[in-house]
C-alpha cells in the first residue's frame, strides 16, 4: 500500500495547469538558440538575506544548476530517485497527474521526501501572478505560512497538511516568470511548523539562486 501524501500537490499543480493553457493561448513564444548551461552554486545565500522583490528569473532549464550537495541537504540523504522535465514534453508533474508540461521543472526524492522545482514557460503578468497566488492557498488543508521571508512579487508561503506529512511551498513572480519550490514529506508525523518553513526556506533560496537571470 502506497504511503499516504499530502493532498496539496496533485490538485494545485492541475489547477495551475489549466492557468498555463490559457497562458499559452495568449502568448506567442520566441524561441532562438539554446544558451549555455551553466555551472551547479558552489553556495547559496539565505532566502531572507535576497533582495527578492528586485531579483529576475529566467523562464528557462534551470535544474542543472542546482547543486547536488543542495539536494542532498533539502532531502536529509542522497537522492534516490530523479526526473527533469521542460517545456512541451509529456511528464509526470505530481502523483496521478500526467500532462504535457507548459514549464521547466525537476523533483528529487528520498526516504520519504520530495524536493520540487519548476518555473512556468510562458510569461506571467501582475495580474495572473495575483490569481496564482491566491489560487495556491485554495486546496483544502492549505494555508499562508506567517512570518516567511518574502519570495518575489505577489509571492506566497503555503503549508498544506493532510495524513501523515505534508508539503511547504514558496511560489512567486520575478520580472515575468513564476518560480514555485517545495519540500513533501510522506509517512511520518510533520515536524514543527518552525521546522517545515526553514527546511523549505533554505531549499527555495537555492532554487532561486540557480534560476536567476
């Protein structure tokens, strides 16, 4: 028998889903030649130390900068399980949910825990970012986290409960892109919510840093 998950994931990334096909109706997509990967951080700096609200992110393949040793640290252990995904491409974007991604994102698992990253392709305005942010909290057993550094323009904290575990985003808009980060546990009783928020803080700070433009 499967271990019981938080109920947030599946149904916010389908929700959010059905937001990124209307994006894509309204945008026409440039597209030119592939830049240059770039190198893994060596390090990032605290999420609350960032000037997020001046920072860009660029809506494009980002995972390869993501240090492993970052990884690691999120997830308490190494990897045993990971997949990257981009844009166009059919993947798994969360338990249950398979669709044609419209976003560049990758997951990382261990012992129970799942650390998740992605970006949405199409651009993003002041105005959607302000439903998507609204929209995160709208599962049940979902709810702003007080006291989160901030993440972004019109960016959110969202801890969703339900079982045994749970799951802590940060979602955001930075220049025009829509930069979402979590940390999952699954099978075992949720720290202190002090605990969940810094686990997730620490890990979006680093998502955020491989992101940037």
């Amino acid at each position: 028998m499967p271990l019981p998950r938080a109920p947030s994931v599946a149904p916010l990334t389908g929700l959010l889903t059905g937001l990124l096909a209307g994006l894509l109706a309204l945008t026409t997509a440039c597209e030119g030649d592939a830049p240059e990967p770039r190198p893994p951080l060596d390090s990032a700096a605290p999420l609350a130390e960032l000037a997020t609200d001046t920072m860009t992110v660029a809506r494009e393949d980002f995972c390869a900068r993501v240090a492993p040793a970052a990884v690691e640290e999120a997830l308490g252990a190494a990897p045993a399980d990971e997949h990257a995904w981009a844009n166009g491409e059919r993947a798994t974007l969360a338990p249950g949910l398979t669709d044609v991604a419209h976003e560049y994102g990758c997951r990382w698992s261990a012992d129970g825990t799942t650390v998740r990253a992605w970006v949405f392709a199409p651009p993003v305005t002041a105005g959607q970012a302000e439903y998507l942010r609204r929209a995160a909290t709208r599962p049940e057993g979902c709810a702003p986290v007080t006291g989160a550094p901030r993440f972004g323009s019109r960016g959110v904290a969202v801890r969703c409960s339900g079982g045994a575990g749970g799951v802590t985003a940060f979602h955001g808009l930075f220049g025009d892109a829509w930069l979402s980060c979590s940390v999952e546990t699954s099978g075992a009783e949720p720290g202190p919510p002090g605990e969940a928020l810094d686990r997730a803080s620490g890990w979006c700070a680093t998502v955020l840093q491989a992101a940037a433009a």
